[in-house]
C-alpha cells in the first residue's frame, strides 16, 4: 500500500480576522514557509469553508499557503450572511486580500465550487494570478445545477430518491427550488430538516454516511450559502467562464479531474479542456470528489509542483 502523499499536519502561523466591507469579516490563515512562493486555496461549497486537512497538501518547505473562508462561511463572520454576497464580491475579496498581504501575483488553487472562484478571478485579474490548479471541475451553469439534483447521472439511485421523496411529490418537479424555499426560511422546524436532506445527499455521493444529528449551526450556514448561489446560477451570465478563456491562455494551468467524480462529473471538466486545451488535462481514473483522497491529493500535490516552476510537467 502507498503511503499517504498528504504532508504532515500543522498550524497556522498566522491568523486574523480581516474587514471586507459591507459588515463581512473573512477570516484568513497562512501556513508553511512564510517566504515561500504563495498559493490561495480557495475551499468548496460554496459554503464549505477551509479545514486543517486542506494544510496537509502544501509542502511546508516550500510555499505560503494562505487560506481564506469566504462570506458567511466557516470562521468568517457573520456566519450564513447572505446580503452582499456574490461572485463578484468573493472576486474582489480576493484581489484585496492579495493587495493587503503584499503579494504581487500568487498560484491559484481552487476544487469544485472553488474550481469555479478560481477562474471567475482570474479572467478578471489575469495579472494577479501565476498559474492554476483545478480540480474537481464545476462552472455553475444552470444545466449542472439541474443535474445534480435531478440525479441525471445516474449515480446513487437509492440516495437521489431519498433526497426526493423529502420534498411532497406535487413540489418535485422543482426540487431546487423546494429545496431553497426550505433551507432559506428563518423557521428552524422546516429548514433543518430540509438542510439534513440536502447535505446527506452530498455525502452518499462522496462514499459518506449520513448525518448521525439534525445539522448543526455550521452546516446550516453552509447550506444556506450554498442555496444561495445555486438558486441565482452563482451568479455568472450563462457560460461565461467558458467565454473568458481567452484571458487564461498565457497562465499555467492544470485540470485534475477524478474520473468517477458523481459530485462535479468529468463532461464538465472535458468541455472546460476543450474551451482551453493550453492547458495540462490530468484525468484520474477511479477517483471521485474527495480533495483528500489519496489519488486526487497526489495529482494536485503533482500539479501545483509543476505549476509552481519545481517539477516535470504532469501526465
């Protein structure tokens, strides 16, 4: 058995809590060589936040690693806030967060809803951004959305009518939109039973069991963030990152995709690769969604290096 590519656990040697405006606090972490070449990880979700496993897949020796919990998220105060939260103001978060540390231009790492963070940033300030490594690839366009919770991949079966038969059977043909209704109310009694539906189907596509508690508050944040954006297409003009690849071609880039990702399947990764096939395609057969996963964590490990100018390019 292959040892775990993950480096080992540590802490942060640096952490604040940073005004962004509109009466957001995002709290950002930094990691690893404080001199080292910088890398945004940009987390999941949306809503997710950062975890300190997601510190294990940078080489202490030789990047900054700087994490940020975007708006409503994790530590990031208030928590659930969805008022003044957009794409567009992640985006200018970042580029702030990039003026106020002093780094003039960093690498870029971002899987799933961050695959998607990723992209939206760098088409808008290319010259900000060294290279890029993607994974898990989601571009948040109403058809991907619509797949998701129609299940029309096919995968979990059992799991996508579970997750159906939580809503009554004459609001099924708009699940997202019963969903939303559900997640977004303030009265706890129908959102958190809807919240519990909505993250357990997440977890059975990740291999995860289901919640053993009704949804803490932390999850219920989530899930509202994430509701939010889904519910507005993230947000994004139909297939306007796909549009904007003209501004990538010049940066470095990497697409890591686990091939049987039921999260954010490989077709979406495959049309990005077309769009823009400038950059390295690293398909990993038998991998799903998991960052964490050894064979996922040893493809990004792999990509960042290369697109960090340290080794061969990735094949």
């Amino acid at each position: 058995m292959k040892s775990s590519p993950l480096f080992p656990p540590s802490k942060p040697h640096t952490a604040r809590q940073m005004a962004v405006g509109d009466g957001h606090l995002l709290y950002v972490e930094e990691c690893a060589a404080v001199h080292g070449q910088p890398v945004l990880f940009l987390h999941g979700g949306p809503g997710s936040g950062c975890s300190p496993a997601q510190r294990r897949l940078f080489d202490p020796q030789r990047y900054r690693a700087i994490f940020v919990d975007q708006r409503g998220c994790g530590r990031s105060q208030p928590s659930g806030r969805l008022e003044a939260n957009t794409t567009a103001h992640l985006v200018a978060d970042l580029e702030y967060l990039r003026e106020a540390l002093g780094i003039p231009a960093w690498i870029v790492f971002g899987g799933s809803w961050g695959s998607l963070l990723a992209l939206s940033y760098a088409q808008i300030y290319p010259e900000s951004v060294k290279g890029l490594v993607l994974r898990g690839i989601f571009l948040g366009t109403a058809e991907e959305i619509q797949d998701y919770v129609r299940g029309s991949n096919g995968c979990a079966p059992a799991a996508w009518q579970t997750f159906a038969n939580a809503i009554p059977a004459d609001e099924q043909h708009d699940l997202l939109g019963a969903y939303a209704r559900r997640i977004l109310t303030a009265e706890p009694s129908i959102a958190l039973p809807a919240v519990r539906a909505w993250l357990d189907y997440e977890r059975a596509l990740m291999g995860e069991p289901p919640l053993a508690e009704l949804p803490d508050a932390t999850q219920l944040a989530k899930a509202r963030v994430q509701m939010h954006y889904l519910s507005q297409d993230c947000f994004l003009n139909p297939d306007q990152l796909l549009a904007g690849i003209d501004r990538l071609r010049h940066i470095p880039a990497v697409i890591v995709q686990g091939m049987a990702d039921t999260v954010c399947p490989p077709l979406t990764a495959r049309k990005l690769h077309r769009a823009w096939p400038e950059a390295t395609w690293m398909p990993i057969n038998g991998a799903g969604h998991g960052a964490l996963t050894a064979p996922i964590a040893r493809a990004c490990i792999k990509a960042l290096g290369w697109v960090a100018g340290d080794t061969a390019a990735p094949c």
